[in-house]
C-alpha cells in the first residue's frame, strides 16, 4: 500500500516538475524574444537613424538568425542596464 501511494506522489511530483520546466521556457521565449528584440530593435534604429536592422518592428521571423540574436542581446543589455539604474537609484 506504501508503494503505492509513493507512486502516486512521485507522479503527481514529476507532471508538476514538467508543467514548470514548461512556463520556464515560456517565459524565456517571452522574455528573450520579445522583450529582447523590441528593445533592441528601437534602440539599433536610433543609434543607426532606421538603418538597422532592416525589418520592421513585428518581423522578427523574417530576420535571419545573427541578426536576430544581435538585436535580442542589444534588448537585453539596455534592459539590465536600465534595470541596474533603477536600483541604483533606489538605494541612494
């Protein structure tokens, strides 16, 4: 009877494990991607005056894959940056 029910913990342990590995990546998608390439999309065409990158703001599909992870780590760089200000200043 044990073994059972420690069965049934075990299973119940590991959908749940798995249904966070899943909103893990979700989140990561979400975040990386689209928080990534809108940031770094705006901030690349202003620096290059809407030179760079070439696709529009909702054609990240169309891009091909350096330009895409280049303009996602821009995002994400100004994203901390601007985040590491906020605490900074929060603190003092």
């Amino acid at each position: 009877m044990d073994e059972i029910v420690e069965g049934i913990f075990h299973l119940i342990f590991k959908v749940f494990v798995g249904f966070l590995k899943i909103l893990r990546y979700f989140a990561f998608e979400l975040m990386f991607e689209g928080l990534g390439w809108a940031i770094g999309w705006l901030v690349l065409r202003l620096i290059t005056f809407g030179r760079y990158p070439k696709q529009r703001f909702f054609q990240s599909n169309d891009a091909s894959i350096l330009v895409s992870i280049g303009v996602e780590i821009v995002g994400m760089l100004v994203l901390c940056m601007g985040v590491f200000a906020l605490i900074v200043r929060m603190t003092f």
